[in-house]
C-alpha cells in the first residue's frame, strides 16, 4: 500500500514562507496525481495543488503565483512550497494521490490515499 507522511507545517506571520514535505513509500501508479488540499475550521477539504506523472502542474486560483507543487522522485518526496503566506492560508494540509483518468482534478471524491495532515497557522 501507498503510505504519505506530511511535514513542515508550523506557525508563521503573514507574509512568511513554509514548505511542506509529503514522504512517499510503497508502490504507486505509473501514471497518477499527486495533491495538496488543506481544510479550515468547519469548512470542507479544498484543493490546493496537484501534479501529475509529467511534472503538469494545477493551481487553485486563490494560491497562483504563491504557491509551487513539485516533486522529487529520486527522494520520493512531495513538496508545496508557500510564499506570501496570508491568514487564510491557515488550516490543516493535507497530501493526496490517486490513479490519473485523463486529467488531474483537484477534488477531493477523486483521491484515495491521504496521509494524515500537517497544521499551518498563519498569523495577521
């Protein structure tokens, strides 16, 4: 089975910058996506990033130009990096993978694997 392991989170001022680890161990699809979605307090999980198998990147809107997903596959590593943190950045993330089907969707229904979350708190 496919086990991820998240990393890095913490607490920041606005402004600051985090990067977040997903370890990666097991086998995997040749072809997959690979996510980030956080989830604030009483709100549901959100796509953040996802990458495919290429290196194709996907964004949601409110991180472009803020954010960068990559991958290191020699280290079997996730990462997100995260710039120009703001407060509503703040919430729990979360790493995701699943087979592609043609496209990689940032939903949640769509990811099988999770792994169990990293707390990033970002202060005004």
């Amino acid at each position: 089975q496919v086990h991820l392991v998240e990393s890095g989170g913490g607490s920041v001022q606005a402004g600051g910058s985090l990067r977040l680890s997903c370890a990666v161990s097991g086998p995997i699809y040749s072809t997959y996506c690979m996510a980030w979605f956080r989830q604030a307090p009483g709100e549901e999980r959100e796509g953040v990033a996802v990458i495919d198998n290429d290196g194709s990147t996907t964004y949601e809107d409110s991180v472009k130009g803020r954010f960068t997903i990559s991958q290191d596959n020699a280290k079997n590593t996730l990462y997100l990096q995260m710039n120009s943190l703001k407060p509503e950045d703040t919430g729990m993330y979360y790493c995701a993978t699943d087979r592609k089907s043609g496209y990689c969707y940032i939903h949640r229904l769509l990811f099988n694997t999770w792994g169990q979350g990293t707390q990033v708190t970002v202060s005004p």
